[in-house]
C-alpha cells in the first residue's frame, strides 16, 4: 500500500489536551473487523466484550523524564535534548535527539540545570537531529541518575501540549506502570483503572503483562511512499515466561486474547512458533505491519485514534482492515471523538 492512503482531514482541535476526568470514562468505538459494524460506548463498557477466562495482556513500561533544557557553551544558545536510551552505564553515554539540531557538533559542551551543575559533551552524530552524549558526572550511578531526571519533564507530545503540567505527573502513566525505559506512554493502558481492574478480576477476566520500551521509532515520520521499504528503530521487548504461558493457555481454550495496544501488539507477533503460540523473548523488536497482514495471536486491539500517515494507523489498518478502519475515522470525526494520547480509544474485535 502507498503512504497518501493513510491522510485524512485532520485537523489541531481534534487533539485531546487533557485527559478525560476519570481514566475509564472516556468515549470508547468498537470496531467489529468482520463486517465494519461500529458501536459508540463509554470505556468502562469494554468488560461487556471479554468473558471468563479471556486475557488481557498490557505493556507495564514506564516513561521517564525525558525532555531537557540546556544551554550551549559560549553563546548560551538554548537547547533541547530528548533522551532516548541509555548506551553505556559506566561511561553515562545517552542517544539523544537534538533541537535545533544544526547548532550541535561533535565537541559542544551542553549545560543544565541551575549554575550549570551538569554538563554534557557531544561525542557523535547519529542521525540528522541524532547524538551521542557523554554526561560528566563523577558521582555514583544512582546519585546521577537521580540529577539527570530531577532536570528533565515528562516527553508529553508537542502537538499535545508544549509544556508538562501537574495532571501529567500520573496521568501520562498508566496505573500499571513498572519497569521505566520509555519516551512514549501506552496511551491504550491509560484508561484502564483500579475499579475496571477490579470488575474484570471478579468476571474471570486475566491479565498479563509484557515490556516493550517506546523509543525514538515514535519520533520517525514514514519518508517513503511504498510501505514494504520502511524500516522502523528497533526496541526492547520483553516477554516473561508467565506471559508466553498466560497467552498460549488462552489461545488453547479457545479464550480470547485482547493486546492493549499497538506495542502489545507489535511483541505478541514478534517471535511466533509454527503451532501459533508465543514463547519467552528478551530482546528487540523493529515489527512493522502494514495491510494485507495476517494476525496470528491477538482477538481483540485497545487502541487510541492515531495521527494521519503515522505508523499507528498504518499498523490499525492491518489489523482491522483499511476500509473498515478509515471509514472508523472518517465517523470518529463526525460523532466529535478526540485524537491522540490523551483521546478516545478504539476497541477492535
């Protein structure tokens, strides 16, 4: 399929700012992929679709403080830098993206915080707003990794809100959330509760969960119109052997398994054996759908509405079918639902 398939008539006020009031009150668009059948419900409404036994698997990745605010050295130009993953523990070298990016060479030092108590120098170019930074810091490991994120705010997307704000300090994570090495939330987990947790725990409904960690391959825009020659950045994907279990033991009761989200996804159909179950994986993943692509594990997607041409839709569309799926969005717009991490969501069954 071709790139210009995946625009639409999008427009900024369709972008949720805020969250809805209470995590599992937003609006909630079931998607029957079979016939195209839509249904208009409010979240918490989602239990009505699982029954005893089926599983809900979850990403409980957790997003730190990602987005700082430097200086240059000499002309104190201001500076952006969004930490993306760490690449050496001992050395305290970072991937990082860069703005603007044209100012920042290899060899600039870059200050942070008050009295420019950090600094960092630039020992490589990556991409085109890539870098390579090595932040001197003679302390211990746990005493600068508590400085680095004391400097930095949560990565709310731009076109979300320029600026983090006190809602954002739980909101922008899911009720879930564990093991911290992501830049992007699971925006599909945000609207699960303790309440709906509760009321599926008393129905039978399981749960379980994996790790993938949401790196800088949310930050690439698809440059290429043939969708068979994007590459998407690897990241890390973890699987437990509990997990593998929990699914494979759905699978062969004839249960139902239900991704919450698009990188749940993306690791269930990472590593799949030839009788179509999972296993344990500790690794990395650069999984890529786009339709026609045949599902092998997930029943059921929790999903948000995604911007246009972006891989979410892209990936949306496979699993539920383009037609289905654009015609969705085309009513999703109509009927006032609202984009974005901080949206509506989507349930795909």
């Amino acid at each position: 399929m071709k790139l210009q398939q995946f625009k639409y008539a999008f427009t900024p006020d369709l972008i949720a700012q805020y969250p809805s009031e209470y995590r599992d009150e937003c609006r909630l668009m079931v998607l029957h992929k079979n016939t195209g059948e839509i249904e208009h419900k409010i979240f918490k409404e989602i239990i009505n679709y699982c029954e005893e036994g089926d599983l809900f698997v979850f990403n409980d990745t957790k997003v730190f403080p990602a987005r700082l605010k430097g200086n240059k050295e000499k002309t104190g130009a201001e500076i952006e830098v969004f930490l993306l993953r760490e690449l050496n523990r001992e050395q305290r070298l970072w991937d990082v993206l860069v703005d603007p990016a044209r100012k920042i060479r290899i060899g600039n030092k870059l200050y942070f915080g008050e009295n420019d108590s950090l600094v960092a120098e630039v020992i490589d170019n990556t991409t085109s707003r890539g870098r390579t930074l090595r932040f001197l810091f003679d302390g211990p490991y746990d005493e600068f990794k508590q400085t680095l994120y004391s400097m930095g705010s949560l990565p709310i997307p731009k076109w979300v809100r320029e600026e983090q704000e006190e809602i954002d300090l739980t909101r922008f994570h899911t009720i879930f959330a564990k093991n911290e090495g992501a830049v992007a939330t699971p925006a599909a987990g945000l609207h699960f509760s303790k309440s709906l947790f509760k009321r599926m725990e008393i129905k039978g409904v399981d749960t379980s969960f994996l790790t993938l960690h949401m790196g800088n391959a949310h930050f690439h825009s698809v440059d290429v119109e043939d969708l068979s020659k994007h590459k998407m950045s690897s990241e890390r994907l973890i699987i437990p052997e509990e997990t593998a279990l929990a699914v494979n033991k759905a699978r062969g009761h004839s249960k139902k398994v239900f991704a919450v989200g698009l990188t749940v996804l993306r690791g269930l159909e990472t590593y799949v054996t030839t009788k179509r179950e999972i296993a344990p994986f500790d690794g990395w993943t650069n999984k890529f759908f786009y339709p026609p692509y045949q599902f092998a594990i997930a029943d059921a997607l929790v999903t948000n509405f995604h911007l246009p041409s972006s891989t979410m839709l892209i990936n949306v569309a496979a699993y539920a079918g383009y037609t289905h799926v654009m015609n969705a969005y085309d009513v999703a717009i109509k009927e006032g639902y609202k984009f974005g991490t901080y949206g509506d969501a989507m349930l795909i069954i």
